[in-house]
C-alpha cells in the first residue's frame, strides 16, 4: 500500500515536471520562431503596410462599408496621419530627452556593480521586443566595449 502512495506521488510529480518543461520549450519556440516573424503593430517597415492594409480591408468588410465610404475613410485616415506624424516629430526629441534624463537620474543612484547589472538586464529585455540600444546608455556601452 505505501509503494502504492509512493508511485502515485512520484507519477503525478513526473506528469506535472513533463508539463512544465513542456510549456517552456513551446514558449520558447513560439518566441523565438513564430513571434519574431509576426509583424507587430509598432514595428515600421515593409511588413506594417501590407498589415496595415490587410486590418483595413478586414474592417471595411466586416462593417460593409461602400466605395463611398471607403474613400471617405481612407481620406480621414490620411489626414490623421500626417497629424500624428507631425505630433511624433514635435513630442518625440521631448519625449526622449525626459526618458534620457530619467535614465541618467537613476544612474547616478546606483553603483558601479548595479549599473552593469542596469546594462544587463535593459540588454536582455531589450532583445525581447527588438529594439535598438539608443540613448546615453548606448553611448556608455560603446565606450565600455572599447577599453
């Protein structure tokens, strides 16, 4: 009876570990793989127009739109973008200019030890969502690399 305890304990662990190690491998699959050539709504480039327009022919279809309006729509879409293009030209160095100076404020807390430890992981969630190092950060990193 007790080796019967036993294995049924052991048993459902192993379900249980095969199921964790199950999930994290298809995580990792999915991210590295499938996720990383989806286009996403903010990335900019070739892969954002033919998305663009295919969530736009989705919309006017699923709100049956007709020729007319369809041309009305895409002449406000127009119109609204080259208005936030605008906005994004004037509020984007501002925007920057107080992330950078966050950045830098937070530095200057830290020590030397924590900062490379700041780099690190800004580094590795960085690579997560594809971005670029920008900022004085990028500019302290390449100025590390050097020495």
């Amino acid at each position: 009876m007790i080796a019967r305890t036993a294995l049924g304990k052991i048993l459902v662990f192993a379900i249980f570990f095969i199921g964790i190690a199950t999930g994290a491998v298809l995580d990792n699959v999915y991210r590295t793989r499938v996720g990383a050539a989806e286009p996403t709504v903010n990335r900019r480039g070739p892969n954002s127009q033919d998305r663009m327009r295919r969530d736009r022919d989705a919309m006017d279809k699923y709100l049956g739109l007709d020729a007319a309006q369809k041309e009305q729509v895409d002449k406000i879409l127009k119109e609204t973008g080259s208005e936030l293009r605008a906005l994004r030209e004037q509020v984007g160095p501002k925007f920057q200019a107080i992330e950078d100076s966050s950045r830098e404020r937070i530095r200057a807390v830290l020590t030397e030890e924590q900062r490379k430890k700041l780099d690190e992981y800004r580094e590795s969630h960085r690579g997560d969502r594809g971005r670029s190092p920008r900022g004085p950060d990028k500019d302290r990193k390449d100025k590390d690399n050097q020495q």
